[in-house]
C-alpha cells in the first residue's frame, strides 16, 4: 500500500517529462489552502522543477485553477479536468448547515447568491470586498450583514456559500491584486461542460488511482459526501471497478489496477502543509501511515510530516530570512547513515525549489501546526 502510494504520488522517484498539472492529476487535486506549500508539494514531484514552474502553470499557461475542491477546500486542479471536478462535486447531496438561525441561508437565498456571483464575475475580476458589493446589489441587504464569525471578526452572510459557487465552477482565484485575493470566472478558459455521470465516474477512478485501494466509505470521507451516497456510486460503476483484499477487509480499485510496486518503499521524504494529509486522505487506518508515536506526536496537528520508508516517522519546519532558509527535523526513528543522507538531498531540494540556501538541523520542532 505506502510502495504503491510513493509511487503513485511521484515521491518515490519525481516525474520526468511531466508539468505540474500531471502532478495535480496523479494526487487527484492538490490541496492549495497554503499556496506556498502547494508550490513545494508540486515541485518536489517533478524532476527539476522550482516553485515559478507551478505559479506559471497556474497564472500564466492556465493549465491548473486554483478554487474550491474535495471538501470545499481550497485546492489546485487540472484546467483540463475541471469540467469533470465540477460537475461531479455540484451532484453531492448537500450536508445540513451547521449555521444557526438567524445567519443560516435558505438554499432559495443561496440560489440567489450563486447567481448573482456569476453574473459580477462575467467580465470581471474582483477583490472580496467588490464581490460583497456586487452580492448585496443584486440580492439585497441581508446577503451583506456581518454575521458570520471569522478570524476574530465578522463575515458577511453570503460568504457560506463562496465555496459552493467554487464547486460549481461558478468563480475561482485569479491572480493577487497586491496583497488581495481576487475571483474571477473560469469561464473564460473552461472546456465544454461534463454530463454528471461522466464526471463521477472520471472522478472516482482519479481517487482511486491515487489513493487506491479504498472503500466507498473513504471516498465518501474524502469528498465529504453521505457514505450511502457513494455506496451507490460504487455499485452503479460496478462493471469499471474491481475488488480485492486489503489485510483481509475488501476494498476497491478500478478494473484491472492491481499492480503494487515489487520492491518495499524506501526513501526519506520532506512533506510540506496539508500535504501530509493528502498523502492519507484515502483515510487508511492511521496505524497504518502514522505508526508508533507519530500518531501522538504529528497526526493531531497539521505538521510538515517526514517520511521514512513510506510512512510517517517524524515532523519539520522551516523559517525562511531572506535568501536562506533554515529547516529544523525531528525524527522520531533512529535514521541510518543512507537515509541521513536522504534527508540532506531533501533539504537541498527544498531549497532548489523555494529559491534559497538550506541549512538542516535535527532537533525537536517547537513551532506548532501549521506555524
């Protein structure tokens, strides 16, 4: 299972003759909340490649999109692919709001909003504080009041279901403007849109593939979507998916890819933000990917995880000053002299890719998650 994930996920060996959207494919999304760590994650995949590879490919060759993804969570996703993306993520069952009344939308109001956000970002690219104005103008005042607690602050009520309109392929992120964000529509570059079935089924074998084998329940999880919902997505594709044995528990994989890599993973790896988490977000068992006390030590928070041999085995941080960088390890197994080796390579990566000069140390990290 890790031998085939390594590999799947180009961190057994990086991609050779590939872009940055083929990495984006393989892992079936790149989780983009930190984009700077997307970055890393992306081009520590690919042979050669430096952070201004990823942010051409996303801003200047239009062959990524960065929007709202699996989860409604801010991810990088294949320009190519997007039609699929959203069709299949607009046929999710809609979960219950966990907003109380009085800032909770009606999925009227929310209709409402969505179209208005299509119709300001037709022939525009606007900041948060545009796009609010534009909203309110088009809904009414309500859409605009400040009840939604955020950052030790207040958001407009509208801003529910900016994800939603993500998913929908209604907006996406365009390029800063300074220090704002800015949405525009990804219309002006989408393919043709994808029939549903198409794009469910295209989207299932993209999880599967990289995060395979796996169970309708973990799909389930990963999208965030009700689990007899994508039991029925399972057996409605019953003739294009295979089962197999995982320790005993049956799992899916989609027909005819059963091959595992021959030899045991191997190798020392440095995963930045949330990409820790996509590289178990198949929802394997945490034993699993998280033995011993990396399970205390670096599950419970959103640490840069290290891999050894596959599997979690310690937790990093880096502090950029200028044109160094000065990364800190904390192992939690004894490293051999190879894999010691291993480590410095990946530090001279990391700085291959971010632009600076790497310094490594190993010691205890004592910077919290996501810090």
């Amino acid at each position: 299972m890790c031998a085939r994930r390594l590999v799947r996920h180009g961190l057994a060996t990086p991609f050779e003759d590939a872009g940055p959207a083929d990495v984006v494919t393989a892992m079936a999304g790149t989780h983009a909340q930190v984009l700077s760590a997307a970055e890393l994650g992306i081009g520590s995949r690919l042979s050669g490649a430096t952070r201004d590879d990823v942010r051409d490919a996303l801003w200047r060759e239009h062959t990524l999109v960065k929007t709202f993804g699996p989860r409604g969570t801010v991810h990088l996703l294949p320009t190519e692919h997007l039609p699929m993306w959203t069709a299949a993520l607009s046929a999710i069952p809609p979960s219950p709001s966990s907003f109380p009344d009085g800032v909770r939308m009606t999925p009227g109001q929310a209709e409402e909003v969505i179209e208005a956000i299509a119709k300001a970002l037709d022939d525009a690219e606007l900041t948060i504080d545009e796009l609010t104005e534009a909203v309110v103008e088009a809904t009414g005042s309500w859409a605009g009041d400040l009840v939604m607690p955020a950052f030790q602050g207040w958001w407009p009520r509208w801003r529910q279901v900016l994800h939603l309109a993500g998913m929908r392929g209604v907006l996406c992120f365009g390029p800063g403007r300074g220090r704002k964000v800015t949405y525009i529509s990804p219309g002006r570059w989408l393919p043709a849109p994808a029939d549903t079935r198409t794009a469910l089924a295209h989207v299932v074998r993209s999880y599967l593939h990289a995060y395979g084998p796996a169970t309708p329940r973990r799909f389930a999880h990963w999208l965030n979507a009700p689990a007899r919902w994508a039991s029925d997505l399972f057996d409605s594709m019953s003739g294009e998916l295979e089962q197999v044995e995982v320790d005993g528990v049956p799992a899916w994989v989609t027909a005819g890819d059963t091959g595992a890599p021959a030899e045991p993973p191997q190798g020392v790896r440095l995963l930045p933000y949330f990409d820790g988490y996509a590289y178990r977000v198949g929802n394997q068992p945490p034993g699993l990917l998280y033995p011993g006390c990396a399970a205390e030590r670096v599950l419970p928070g959103n640490f840069q995880a290290l891999l050894v041999d596959g599997v979690v085995a310690g937790l990093w941080h880096q502090r950029r000053s200028g044109r160094r960088v000065a990364i800190t390890v904390e192992p939690l197994v004894r490293l051999t002299a190879t894999q010691r080796g291993d480590l410095d390579r990946q530090a001279e990566r990391v700085g291959e890719i971010i632009g600076a000069t790497p310094t490594l140390t190993l010691g205890t990290v004592t910077t919290g998650g996501h810090a």
